[in-house]
C-alpha cells in the first residue's frame, strides 16, 4: 500500500537531507505529521520566515536573517585576517572554537574541474579581487587537508603571490572538508592558532 500523496511528497523533500534514506525520510514525514499541530504550525512558519529572511552576507558569505552581518558589523574584528573557508557551517565551528577574531570568506565548496566547480563558481575570483583591492594582511586557508582543500589552498597561495599577502593554513591534524564541523574546538582551536605559511613547492 502506498502512503498518502501528502505524506510521500513531504517524505521526498526529507530524502534530499543529509544522511536521509528512502525509508527513514518515511518515518520522519510520518513523526512531522504526529506532532501536536501548534508544533507543526510554528515549523511552517519558520520555514516561510526563512524563505524570506536568510540570505547570504554579500561581505562574506556567511548565511545571515537579518540586515547587519554578525561578522562584518563587529568592529572589535581585525579586518586584515581573512578566513577562508569553503562551507557556511565551518564558520560556526571556527566561532565556537574561540581561537579566531578576523572576518571570513566562505567559498562555495573546494576547486574541482571533474564536479565543475571553477574559480567562479566557487567564489574565488571574488576572493582575490577582493585581497588585490588591499587592506588585508592575512588569508587562512581553512579549505579542508583532502587532496581538494589543498589545491584550492596552493592555488589561493599561488594567485596571491604578487601581493606580499601572506597566505598561512590550520596545522595538521584537522580532519578534511566536509568534517571541520566535527572537529572538537580545543583541537580546532590549536591547529588555528599553530597554522603555518603555505610554501610553494
Ligand atoms: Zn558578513
């Protein structure tokens, strides 16, 4: 038997989360649709709000709700240390490392010609102009210690050779990409603190 239509769209939504499998999406649409309908309402409505409300900081990426970017707005922040990272969530892990007081850059994922992502989709073109235009010290490369991370990290060193700029990466012992948002803060916290120069070999 075949679940309501309803029920199977809302599963199908569920499904393209992370970590969500055919049969799993079914039993969450299912707990969605048991909860005390006030519940579900206030669900709805953060939704909708959010449709309307989260954008991205044009400044640095970040995924903000409200007019002023956390970030950018704070002027107790060193603007001439650039974080560049290559996910929205790495940056909550970095803040709540407690190890960093610069301003951000996040990137749309790591430099990958096989899954099409190019200096312009991935947003770095925008971060080198955005260097060359001056006032920046240094770039942290946090793009992650798989073999993607580090090509967009020798790139970002490479392109920004010319400019004195110096482009520095988190000390190893990181787990790569996708996973900075499981490394513990202690650990996160030292490999920042303890990052080093990217020389080029
Ligand atoms: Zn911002």
């Amino acid at each position: 038997m075949e679940p309501p239509k309803t029920v199977q769209q809302i599963a199908d939504f569920l499904r393209r989360l992370p970590s969500v499998g055919t049969k799993s999406s079914l039993r969450l649409a299912y707990a969605c649709l048991a909860l005390p309908r006030e519940d579900l309402e206030a669900f709805c409505s953060a939704l909708e709000r959010a449709l309307t409300t989260i954008h991205t900081c044009p400044e640095c990426g970040l995924l903000i709700d409200g007019d002023s970017c956390p970030i950018c707005s704070d002027s107790t922040r060193d603007g001439s240390t650039l974080m560049v990272v290559t996910s929205a969530k790495d940056v909550l892990a970095i803040e709540n490392s407690d190890s960093f007081r610069g301003r951000y850059f996040v990137l749309s994922g790591t430099l990958s010609p096989a899954a099409h992502r190019t200096l312009e989709s991935t947003g770095i073109n925008r971060l080198l102009a955005k260097v060359q235009a001056g006032g920046i010290r240094e770039v942290i490369c946090c793009t992650g210690a798989d073999l993607e991370g580090e090509t967009t990290a020798l790139y970002i060193a490479s392109a920004l050779k010319e400019t004195g700029v110096e482009v520095t990466r988190p000390a190893e012992g990181l787990p790569s990409g996708a996973v900075l948002e499981y490394a513990d803060p202690v650990t996160l916290g030292r490999a920042i603190k303890g990052r080093t120069k990217i020389e080029e070999e």
